[in-house]
C-alpha cells in the first residue's frame, strides 16, 4: 500500500479540544486523541509527479493547509500499477454498466481500480477531509466526462471510481476537487466540515458523553445555521433517554451529522443564526451599530457581503461584552482564521 503519511508538523491546535482522558470513560489519560485534521489528498496536487504525462500540479489550497492539517497522499493510478507515464484512462457507459478502459492498451481495469480503492481506504485509518483532482476518471469526484463507447462521444458526467469509493467509506468527511475550491462558498463549507469532522472525531475519541454533549454545546449556533429540526435531533441523540452506551450515542450522531453537513447551510438559516446571536448583544448596542448590522444581515442576505464580514463584527462585539453563550461557539469560527481568504473564482456553488 502506498500511503504515504509524513510526519505532523510542530505547531498543532487547529482548533481542537486537548488531549486528556476523563474519569469513568474507560479511556486512560495521555490516550491518543487527533490534534489536528487528517487530509487525504491527490498525489499529483503538489505531491508527486504521477500524472499519466509525468507532471505534478500545484494547489495554493493546498499549500497553505500545510501548517494546519496532516496529509496522506496517494495515486490510486500508480497504486494499481499503470506507471509513470502512462496512456490515459477515461470512463464508458457500457451495458448500462460504468467501466474504466485504457484505450491504448484496450484495458478494463475497472474491477482492479475498485477493489484497489476498496481495500485502501478501509485500510487507512481516521480521514476527516479529501482534496481530490478534478476531472480525472479516478479522482474527479462529480465533473468527469462519461464516454457513449470507446471512441464515442461524451455521454453524461460523474465521478471518478475511486472517487465514488471516497464518498460511500467517509460520509461524515469533506470532499471536494482542488477546481471548486476556488470558490469563496464552497471553500468555506469545506473547512467548515472537515474541521467540525475533525473535532468529532476528537469528542468520539475521549469516548464519554461530556465531550459529546460539549461538542454539541460548542456547535449549536453552527449546527442550527444547517435548520432547526436537525438540531433538536442531534439533541435528542445527545440526551440519550434510553441511557444507551456512549459508543453507540457517537455512532448515532455520526450517522445524523454527515448527511447534515453535506450541503452548505443556506442563508435563510444562517440568517437566523446571525439574528440570534445578535439578540444577546443588542442591549450594549447603540441604535446606529443596530441598524448598521440589520443592513450587513441584508446585504449577506443578497450575496453581496461574504458571510465572514458579519462574523468578524459580531466577534468583536461578543469580545467586547464578554458572552460566554457565545463566546464558546464555533459557529464564528469554525477554523482557524489563517485560512481565510476572501478570493473568489466566481463559480456557482452546487447547492
Ligand atoms: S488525478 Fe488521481 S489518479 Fe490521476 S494522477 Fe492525480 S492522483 Fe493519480
């Protein structure tokens, strides 16, 4: 196998609980518990030069995790013995079935690719993000071209196989191609995800319920900008009335929380998130500095205000009046701040 995991880099909070063990949770003190997120990412994006003409290709997405995030690294093309160069491969619809051929060589590495995938990923360990190429027939995870037949015309579009592997084995991890996160909104759900991802996995590693119910103090006004049913449901799962073992509660949250945190919280929500939490402000506030953050909600609300401009305001107040409800909420920053640049590609997020 050839993962490839180098070693973390030394300055480690990325905005995760510490490592400590809790009385009566069955795991001792000093057991491991992730400091940071775990990154899985295209081998060719910066990483090695693996691509079927020899070439790598840089990411600044990439580049500027590296300080915050521990990468793993593979070439699922390599991985099934193509080589470096290789004749490309391209995927068909062929009996109604998806196959990836190499053209060139009139392969069908379709089962190999498959199972090639299959066994990697089961086999490495905790992931809570991917950053896979786009366009690629393994890697492309929605924007590959799909071929009518060998020579034939493009069909359809998709992901790639190993892509498609990606998203069935991590449902609770972010995915996305390094093309997309050009995109000032679909960069920000992305670290958003593989963060909290990251901070779960931290919780379910303390094993007792206190880090979960901390957890879901912690996220609320995040988890709430997703609706409010799905909060009161992870709630419910929190107050664990059948007092059922917290193992079994973590996997339960697990399973509500990554269909939840697939797609971005839609404005209309986050609005009343914003409203919320400016309700516990509003009695320190003068009228002008209400009314001037009434218009920043509408201008978010029209997409002409990224959402990190009222975050950065409302930060500043709740420092300044000291709301501990608040203060703790990772809805106003749910990673650290280094990561956030305001450039947009201007693509559409896919909502
Ligand atoms: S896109 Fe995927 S399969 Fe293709 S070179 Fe990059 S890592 Fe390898």
């Amino acid at each position: 196998m050839d993962l490839q995991r180098p070693s973390p880099a030394k300055s480690d909070e990325a905005g995760l609980p510490p490592a400590h063990g809790i009385p009566g949770s069955g795991r001792a003190a000093g057991e491991t518990v992730p400091r940071r997120p775990v990154v899985a990412v295209s081998e060719c994006l910066g990483f090695g030069a693996v691509r079927y003409n020899g070439q790598i290709l840089q990411s600044r997405f990439v580049e500027g995790l590296r300080n915050h995030v521990e990468f793993v690294h593979t070439c699922p093309e390599v991985g099934i013995g193509l080589g470096v160069p290789r004749e490309p491969v391209r995927l068909v619809e062929r009996d109604g079935s998806l196959r990836m051929l190499q053209p060139a060589t009139s392969r069908d590495v379709t089962g190999e690719m498959e199972s090639w995938s299959r066994d990697f990923l089961t086999g490495m360990g905790a992931v809570d993000g991917f950053i896979l190429k786009s366009r690629s027939p393994t890697c492309g995870i929605g924007d590959v071209k799909v071929y009518a037949s060998e020579g034939g015309p493009v069909k359809s579009k998709g992901a790639g196989l190993f892509a498609r592997e990606v998203m069935e084995c991590f449902p609770l991890a972010a995915v996305e191609d390094e093309g997309r996160l050009t995109n000032l909104k679909i960069r920000h759900h992305f670290l958003t995800v593989l963060f909290t991802a990251a901070r779960f996995r931290a919780a379910r590693a303390i094993g007792a319920l206190s880090a979960l119910v901390r957890f879901q103090t912690e996220h609320k006004l995040l988890l709430m900008g997703y609706g409010q049913e799905p909060l009161r449901r992870l709630g419910r799962i929190v107050a664990n009335p059948r007092r059922a073992p917290a193992g079994e509660v973590f996997t339960c949250y697990a399973e509500a929380l990554g269909p939840l945190l697939r797609k971005p919280a839609q404005p209309g929500p986050v609005v009343n998130v914003l409203q919320h939490a400016f309700g516990y402000l509003t009695d320190d506030l003068s009228g002008k500095e209400r009314r001037y953050f009434l218009e920043l909600v509408e201008e978010y609300r029209d997409e002409r205000l990224p959402l990190a401009a009222l975050l950065a305001v409302l930060g500043a107040w709740i420092i300044r009046e000291g709301v501990p409800y608040l203060e703790v909420q990772r809805f106003f920053e749910p990673y650290p701040r280094e990561l956030l640049e305001l450039t947009d590609s201007g693509l559409r997020t896919r909502i």
